[in-house]
C-alpha cells in the first residue's frame, strides 16, 4: 500500500489542492507502523514545494485519537 500511495501523490504533485487531499487519503490507507518512513519520504520529495501542507496535515493527523484495536 505504500508504494501506491506514494505513487498516488507524486502523480498529483502539480496541485496543492490535490496533493492535500490524496495525502490526507493515504494517511488513512497505511499501517501505522510505515508513517515514519512514509514522513519522512513525503518531507524529502515534497518540502520544497508544500512544507505547510505536509506540517499541516501530518499535525492533524497526530492529534486525532487513535481507535483501539
């Protein structure tokens, strides 16, 4: 699942607004034991470009209760 999502969101690179969106999908797509990888990959790639997208959404994400399995 990781490699489709990071697939996914270099193919909607070109607009914030689809960036944003596909990142908040994957967010809810991957094993919580690939986040940090897939931080870190998301801050290498796309830093540049959406910095305040990335701290934005990956904040959000951080916050939201977790549900217990």
């Amino acid at each position: 699942m990781l490699d489709y999502v990071k697939t996914i969101l270099l193919k909607v690179s070109f607009s914030k607004i689809l960036f944003e969106k596909e990142l908040r999908k994957a967010l809810r797509q991957i094993l919580p034991d690939e986040l940090p990888a897939f931080k870190t990959w998301c801050y290498e790639k796309f830093a540049r470009l959406y910095r305040r997208v990335l701290k934005r959404v990956f904040t959000q994400y951080s916050t939201l209760p977790k549900l217990a399995a």
